[in-house]
C-alpha cells in the first residue's frame, strides 16, 4: 500500500535557526497536505499544495511540491519558540480502495531553544 | 461553530470493558475519520465514513467498529478493550474525501 515517509523524525533547533522537514510518498499524489501539532494539542491544517512544482508561503514558512508530486518539503525561516511541535504531510489514497484516505507521515517533531 | 467535539476527553478503562467514543462536527462535513495516535507511529486511520451511509476500514481496524448515525456524527466503539488500545484517540471532519481535515480535541484512553 501506500507509503509516505517524514525525515527527519527530530530536528532539534536554536532560536533564529531554519529548519526544513521532507516528505517522500512512495505513489504519485493528486495533492499533499501539511499538518501542525502543538505539544497537547490536536493536529491543525496549514496548507495543500495540488500542482506539479507548486511553492506556497505562509510568512516564514515556505511548502514545495516535487515536480513528479512524489515529495514536498516544508521550510521554516527564522524558528521561533511558537513554532515547537510536529509537522506532519498528509497524501490521499491512489484510488479504488484507498479513495477517502490520508495517509499520514510519522511527523517531524520540532524543538526550538530560546 | 465548534467545529469537531469530542467525548469524553479523558477514560481509563479495565481490560475487557468496552466504551464508546462519540464524535460530532458542525460544519456540515461530508466525510468524518477516527484515527490512533500513539508516540512515533503518526497518526493511524482506524476507520472512516467517506459520505452518510458508508464505512470502510482504515489501517488498524482490528478491535473497533464504529457507526456514522448521520451526517454530523460519527461514534467508535470498543467491544473488549485490551490494553494494546491505549492511546490518544482523534475524530476528523472534510468537507469531501480527501480535502483538508479538521480534528477534534482527542480523548486520552487508557487500559490497564
């Protein structure tokens, strides 16, 4: 089945350091998906990316999509301590019976010291 | 909106009990997922409900069933809880398969 894999699993970071997490999807994917998990707390969407070398920005964080849609990368400038937690990619089925489903990648999980 | 609620937010059941997770969204969702989240696995898709009236495994279905009542709620259910299912259990909502998914707070199950 499907497979997506994260790396890395931890990143840990100074304060003011970049960090950059990357998805790798053993399928093509229609479109991927970014997911935050603060410490406690619940995972919440914070992007889709659908074409083909897309590249979005949400203020210092920056999400690619592969040109073959096979891998995405999430890049976050400048780390702050509000950006602790994990960050998962998230990839829809290939269809047929995997229609209606994510499949989630373990996470990166994030620490930032002051 | 309260978007997706979640209850109970805390258990802790003996082995053998079973419990039902109740789990309801507002924003007139088409689709609602239970998944399993347990440290260093990610989260797990147990079961989910592509549209009112149809369900289908997920990943780790084994030892859950779960029924979508109607459009707006969505329960999972524990018939002999064992202790391998302890574990942080979160509903999901998307407004179609495959689109961005809202999730509910989570509730923390333990089985001793």
């Amino acid at each position: 089945g499907q497979q997506v894999m994260q790396i890395p699993q931890y990143q840990h970071v100074q304060e003011g350091e970049d960090f950059t997490t990357y998805c790798n999807s053993s399928t093509t994917l229609s479109n991927i998906q970014w997911y935050k998990q603060r410490p406690g707390g619940h995972p919440v969407f914070l992007i889709q990316l659908v074409k083909s070398g897309e590249v979005k920005k949400q203020k210092r964080l920056t999400f690619q999509f592969g040109e073959a849609k096979k891998n995405s990368s999430l890049h976050i400038t400048a780390t702050q301590t509000t950006d602790v937690g994990t960050y998962f990619c998230a990839g829809p089925g290939a269809g047929g019976t995997s229609y209606g489903k994510l499949t989630f990648g373990q996470g990166t999980i994030l620490t930032v010291h002051p | 909106n309260a978007g997706v609620t979640q209850t109970p937010k805390f258990q802790v059941l003996k082995t053998g009990q079973s419990m039902t997770l109740q789990c309801a969204q507002d924003m007139n969702h088409n689709s609602m997922y239970w998944y399993r989240q347990d440290p260093g696995m990610g989260l797990r898709l147990i079961y989910y409900s592509a549209s009112e009236g149809t369900t289908d495994k997920g990943e780790v279905p084994n030892g859950y069933n779960v029924s979508r009542l109607n459009k707006r709620e969505f329960s999972l259910r524990l018939e002999s809880a064992a202790p391998s299912q302890t574990s942080v259990y979160f509903c999901a909502s998307s407004a179609r398969p495959e689109a961005e998914q809202y999730f509910g707070p989570g509730t923390r199950l333990t089985v001793t």
